[in-house]
C-alpha cells in the first residue's frame, strides 16, 4: 500500500543508514520496524511498559501553582 506518513526525524534519519548500510529500501526499513513494533505492541497490550525513572534536574517552579507557571511561560528571560 502507498501511502503518506509523518514520523519523527530520528526515525527517519536511522532508516535511511539502515537503508544505506543494507541496501534495502526506505520503505522495505520502515515496514519491517513497524511490523516489529506492531507485534511487540500486541504482546504488550494490557500490560504496563517498565522504564528507567530519570532525574529531569531540579523544579524551577511551583507546578502547584497554575498562576506561578504561567506567568514563568510568559517571562522570556528563564
């Protein structure tokens, strides 16, 4: 199937090596990693994904604090 898509840049950025390293096809690249993706989706369904909690550094405002927040998006100077 032909299609249009729009994927992150990484994604596609590593395709085209993957491509150029194989010489298979961009879209011979992009249907395998989806077809891959898909499967682990399934396997995955219902079950939650594990991931590595990583410190973002340290809170430079008070989320709890709507009008804190807002008026920090509004300031250029941060």
């Amino acid at each position: 199937m032909k299609t249009s898509l729009i994927i992150d840049d990484r994604v596609y950025e590593d395709a085209k090596k993957e491509s150029a390293s194989t010489g298979r096809s961009l879209s011979e690249i992009i249907s395998q990693w989806s077809a891959l993706g898909r499967d682990l989706w399934k396997k995955q369904k219902g079950k939650s994904i594990p991931f590595k909690a990583i410190s973002l550094g340290e809170q430079k405002v008070d989320l709890s604090s709507r009008k804190e927040w807002m008026e920090s998006l509004d300031d250029d100077r941060t």
